[in-house]
C-alpha cells in the first residue's frame, strides 16, 4: 500500500495508462545496481530516485574531478577533491530522502561483483570498461537478473535490456574483446543524459511491467542528426557465458 | 553486387557518413564487403581490418537488420543493408 506522501509525490506517474498503483509499488520494492555513477550512472540513479524506486546499489570509486563536471549530474564543484560516491548519495537523498541507498567507493572487480549484484533486482550497466561490463554481465546471467545495457560514443548512444532465459546477453552480443575501445572517449553531459533517462525508463519498465523493454532490440540513437535505428540482436548458442546457464 | 553500408559508434565518426552504396565484386561475403569498403573509406582501416588485413572479429555485423552469428555463413544478397558497429562502452 502506496502512503499518502508516496500518492501526492507520485500523482503524475501514477495517472500513467499500465503503471498504477500497483507499478509504483513494485517500483518501491525493487532494488537496482548501477555501476557507475559517472556521466551516464548519475541520470540513471538521478531518474530512478525521482520515480520512487525503493533501492539503489551504487559503485563508483575515485574523488570528483574537474573534468566528470560536464557530465557526472551528481557531483557538485564543491566536492572536488573528494568521494564521488559520498556526493552521489548525498544528492540522490536530497531528491529522495525516502530512498535506501548503498554506496560503494569502488568500481566493480572479479571481488566484488557478485556480493553487488546479488544485492538487486535489476543491473545497469554505465561502466567505462568492458571488463566491468562482462562481469556484470556473467553474475546477470548466473543469478537470472535483468541488465539494461548502455553505452555511448560522441553524440551516439546506444541501448538494450538483457534478460536471462528470454534474450540475448552480453557475450552474445560481443564474443570477442573489443581491444579496441579506449577508456577516454569525447562525449557531452546532454548525451549521457538522455541515454540516461532512457535506461533509467528501461528499468523502470522491467519492474512495473509497464510498455514493452528494449528485449533483443539494439536502440541506437544519433545526436548529432537526429537518426536512430533499431537492430535485432540474437542469442548464440555457443555463447561462452549463457549457452550453458538453465534459465 | 550493389549493397547499403550503415556504419555504427567510432566508424561513423571516422567514416564521416552514416551509409554508403557499395559495389561488392565477388566472392559476396562480408568479409569481401568489408575489405571493398576499407578501400573506398581508408580511414575506417584501423578499426574494421586486423594487421592481417581480415575483419577485426570485434565488428558486430547486422545483416537486414539482424545481427549476423557466422559471417561465413551469411552471403551478401543484392540491395541487402549491412549494418557495421564497432562495439562501444561509454559509461
Ligand atoms: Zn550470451
């Protein structure tokens, strides 16, 4: 049962056809991963803590830096210098103090990963490296959660939501390192924003049951002119990470 | 053959396009697509071809729309899109 400040706060989402009541109480008794909290991570923690979802699970090391202030929306000018983390559940407790929140001062590792994603009911992935990005990718896997899975280059972004026993994963979609992705991309904090926003609505999906997730579809989006594209992405049977894992 | 080339993530900042029209010779494999396009736009040779001049296996290819599991297995077909990404991971 939504309380009367959970009603006033979320009116407007509630009024939305296939959400309800019953959307905004499963939203409040979802748990979500998001690793990390950089450009693309803060919107999505930012987005989900507005909607009302009922935990977050964050994981980004490193002190705010100059440089993550186009983009990184949770970190604030008067924190550089300090635990990126400590300012990003500051700010999300600001917009939602109701909100429980586990805050990590670390990336993801071989060491960490399972006891981060078994916290969750959903994973996003918003990591810069591909290693991080295929460890979240096994533990979804093995423990049949949902990944949403986004990236973005420049002013592209891209993204689709695994989910284990329906759909491709992320080994099926890329078998072979990328060698060639460096760590240091150009990017704009309105790009990440809105690839932001939609991953965040990906989750949100997934939890409430609300419209129809990105499932096997590859969205691509171009802000640079305005294009997008759809691509279906399938499952391998020899894939190293799923083939073998029952649903 | 004539076919459509979308290009996806670094390649259509480097390609400076997203499509082009390609007139692929024979052998219509992807792998031909992909050495006839290295020589019509130089600048995508360091992310789509390895040092053995072979199509780097990272390239996610969609054929039609769908992604391609065996390249070998997926002939060229007249007017077929091909869609080429080099994969992404900004977070
Ligand atoms: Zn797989």
């Amino acid at each position: 049962m939504l309380s009367e400040e959970e009603r006033a706060t979320y009116e407007w989402q509630l009024d939305v056809p296939g959400f309800g009541e019953e959307g905004q109480e499963r939203l409040s008794q979802a748990s979500v991963m998001i690793s990390r909290c950089g450009g693309l991570g803060s919107v999505v923690a930012y987005e989900l803590a507005a909607a009302g979802v009922g935990k977050l699970v964050l994981a980004h090391a490193g002190n705010v830096r100059q440089g993550d202030l186009n983009r990184h929306l949770l970190m604030t000018h008067d924190w550089l210098g300090k635990p990126r983390i400590e300012c990003a559940v500051r700010r999300l407790k600001e917009l939602n103090p109701r909100l429980d929140i586990v805050g990590v001062n670390a990336n993801v590792n071989e060491d960490n990963v399972r006891e981060l994603t078994e916290q969750a009911d959903v994973i996003v992935d918003a990591a810069p490296l591909f290693q991080e990005r295929y460890l979240m990718n096994q533990q979804a896997v093995l423990q049949g959660k949902p990944m949403v899975e986004c990236a973005m280059y420049e002013l592209g972004l891209q993204v689709t939501t695994f989910a284990p026993g329906k759909t491709a994963c992320l080994s099926c979609l890329y078998p072979e390192f990328p060698e060639q992705w460096k760590r240091r991309f150009p990017v704009f904090g309105a790009v990440s924003g809105t690839l932001g926003c939609i991953a965040a609505m990906e989750a949100i999906k997934v939890i409430s049951g609300l419209g129809s997730p990105l499932y096997n579809q590859m969205l691509m989006l171009d802000l640079r002119d305005g294009s997008f594209m759809k691509r279906t992405i399938r499952k391998r049977s020899d894939c190293r990470t799923c083939a073998t894992v029952k649903p | 053959m004539k076919i459509t080339i979308l290009l996806w993530g670094q390649l259509k900042s480097l390609a400076e396009a997203d499509s082009l029209e390609l007139e692929v010779p024979e052998p219509h494999t992807i792998e031909n697509a992909v050495g006839t396009l290295v020589k019509a736009k130089a600048a995508l040779k360091p992310m789509l071809v390895d040092e053995n001049d072979q199509p780097q296996a990272s390239i996610v290819v969609f054929a039609d729309g769908v992604q391609v599991i065996s390249r070998e297995e997926t002939p060229l077909s007249e007017g077929m899109e091909i869609t080429l990404m080099s994969p992404i991971s900004g977070g």
